[in-house]
C-alpha cells in the first residue's frame, strides 16, 4: 500500500488556508491527510511550540502559509517586529521541517517583496535584484529569507523546500476591516455600508486608474495544490493571472458596484494617493506548465466573495 501523505498548513485559518480546505474538501484526498493549523495552535515565532507541532502531526508536507501580514501603515510602523517575526516562523517551519525529515515544503513569498526599481513585467527571476519598496523592507527581507534558505537546504541536504508567488488575492475568508483590508474586501465593506446607510454614493479613494492582478482564493488553492503534488523546481513559481486579465482599480469598484446592484454613483476621491502605477507580473512559467488552467472569471469570483460577506457578516474578519 502506498504510503500515507500527512500534510500540514500552517496559516490554515487564513484566506489562503481556508481555500485549500475548500478545495480539498470539495475535490478529495485519497491517500492524504489534511490539518489546517492557527496560531492557537502554537505560536510558530517560538521553536519549542513550532518543534510539539511536528511532533504532534509527524508530516511529511507541510504547505507554509503562516506569516505575520498588514498594510502599509503597520508595516511602516513596525519594520522590525514584520522582519523578526517572520524570519522567526520561516527559519522554525524549514528547520523543523528537515529536522524532521519532511518530504516537500511549498512556502508562500508575495509580489511586494520585488525590488522598488525593476522593469514590468516582473518574473521569478528578478526577486533579489534590488533591493525592497523601503516602506516594507522588514516583511520582503524575511520571505526573500525563505527562497535563499530552500536553496541552502537543498544544496547541503538535498532537501525539495520551494515557494509560490501569488499576486493580489482575494475571496471568502478575507479580513474586511476597513483600515488594514486589501482593495477588494475594503471596497466590498465599504459599500456594504454605504447601502446599509441608505447612502446614493460609494466613495473609493484615489483615481482608480492603477492597474493591478487579482487572483480568486480558489483559484490560488488549486493552483498551490498542484505545485505540492507536481512541482519539482527549487525556484519559485508565480501563481498569477494572465498579464491581460489586469484591471484598473475603477473596474473593480464597478464590479463590486454590479455584485450588490447598486443604483447609486461611484466617486472616486482624487486627494487621496494611487500607489504604484502597476506592478504586472509574467505568469509565463505557470503557462508552460498549466497552459489550459481557466481562472475564474473576474465578476464570478467578486460576486461570490461579496456573497459570501453577506452571509458570514456576523462572523467575517471585520
Ligand atoms: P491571513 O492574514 O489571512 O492569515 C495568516 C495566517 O497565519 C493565519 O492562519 C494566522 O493564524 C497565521 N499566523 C500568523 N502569525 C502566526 C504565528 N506567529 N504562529 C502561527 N500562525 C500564525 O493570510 P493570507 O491567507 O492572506 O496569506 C497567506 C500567505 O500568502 C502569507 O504568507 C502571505 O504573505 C501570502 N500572500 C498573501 C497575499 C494576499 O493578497 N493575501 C498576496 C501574496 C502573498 P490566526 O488565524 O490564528 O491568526
């Protein structure tokens, strides 16, 4: 009989993590084991904690998402604690997955930790060629760690640790609060509120011309699927869009605007700052290997994660 995979997630309770525990739900595992983890499951910052949860699962996957994430203005803040925290869980999660002879680990990098000044698109090749936006540099410092060490590892050890690069993700289980959301969720509270308001206008800050890639949760949790079972590169792959599936900001707010058929106007704040213009990234690598992956269509994935806000209010990330 073959022998029983035994995967961990860490940063289970997240986004990420709840799409994957969609996904495999929904599409069964035979021959697999899945535990989704949270942090009240140990805090992976500490080794001892990190060390009883090997000890406790014995995996021989682990899907690394944990991390500590915000926006920019606690990022901005707290440079220190997002670059020591999450070198901390990164180095505890690898060390602990040799340690205990764990067979593949697939970690999470992000399309911010790219260098500030860098020609569009971007691809996998680029990560370390200059140095970080500095508004972030602790958070991009410690995920760039994670692709440095797969390579060490895998150098000394031979070990198969890789990462993933999603872009801008988005669905259910998103955090909705309305100072640290990302783009879509906030837009999707925001007008949550303004209808609840009775209010004929939805106000988005800036001017809704920067272009930008969003990936739909399940769609990641598909994709990241498929790199545990069939991925063999120690490098890591971008799990994004197509280049030609970028939108602006305005047809996002139009697309939000649509899910919940609202009637009023939209109203984009000028005064307010756009961010980077755009930060496109080349999925060129992924369609080598996945050539025919269909993505959810953009106002399917949008209508479905304000439905689903709608319906787990009471319980959502406010
Ligand atoms: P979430 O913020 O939704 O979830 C974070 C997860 O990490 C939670 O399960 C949280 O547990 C866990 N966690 C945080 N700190 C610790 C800790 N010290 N010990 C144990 N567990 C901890 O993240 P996402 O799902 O959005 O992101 C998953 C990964 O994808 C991250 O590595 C992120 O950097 C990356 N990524 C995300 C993007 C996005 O747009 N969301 C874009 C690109 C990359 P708990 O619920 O208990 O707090």
């Amino acid at each position: 009989m073959p022998e029983k995979k035994v995967i961990i997630v860490t940063g289970g309770s997240g986004l990420v993590g709840k799409a994957i525990e969609t996904i495999v739900t929904a599409e069964g595992s035979e021959g697999e084991k899945w535990i989704f983890l949270s942090s009240q499951d140990g805090d992976l910052c500490d080794y001892k904690a990190t060390e009883a949860i090997f000890k406790k699962h014995e995996p021989t996957h682990v899907i690394h998402l944990a991390a500590m994430v915000g926006g920019l203005f606690h990022n901005l803040s707290h440079k220190l604690d997002f670059l020591l925290n999450n070198l901390r869980i990164n180095d505890n999660v690898l060390q602990l997955s040799f340690e205990t002879g764990v067979k593949k680990v697939v970690s999470c990098l992000s399309a911010c930790t790219f260098p500030d000044k860098i020609s569009y698109p971007i691809d996998e090749t680029m990560l370390h060629d200059g140095p970080p936006h500095p508004s972030n540099f602790g958070y991009s410092y410690a995920k760039r760690f994670i692709d440095v060490a797969n390579h060490a590892y895998n150098e000394q050890h031979g070990c198969m640790f890789t990462s993933v690069i999603p872009c801008n993700v988005f669905g259910p289980h998103d955090n909705f609060n309305l100072e640290s959301s990302h783009v879509i969720p906030g837009l999707i509270r925001k007008l949550y509120n303004a209808i609840e308001k009775g209010d004929d206008k939805f106000r988005v800050l800036g001017s809704g011309t920067p272009l930008r890639q969003f990936i739909y949760s399940l769609d990641l949790a598909k994709l990241i699927i498929w790199v545990l079972r069939n991925y063999e590169e120690i490098d890591p792959i971008f799990l994004c869009v197509d280049e030609q599936a970028e939108v602006t900001i305005k047809q996002v707010a139009e697309e939000v605007v649509k899910s919940f058929n609202f009637k009023g106007d939209i109203v984009f704040d000028t005064t307010k700052p756009d961010g980077q213009y755009k930060k496109t990234a080349s999925n060129t690598k992924l369609r080598n290997y996945l050539p025919d992956f269909q993505f959810t269509p953009f106002d399917i994935a949008v209508k479905e994660t304000m439905e689903w806000f709608k319906a787990n209010y009471k319980t959502a990330r406010l």
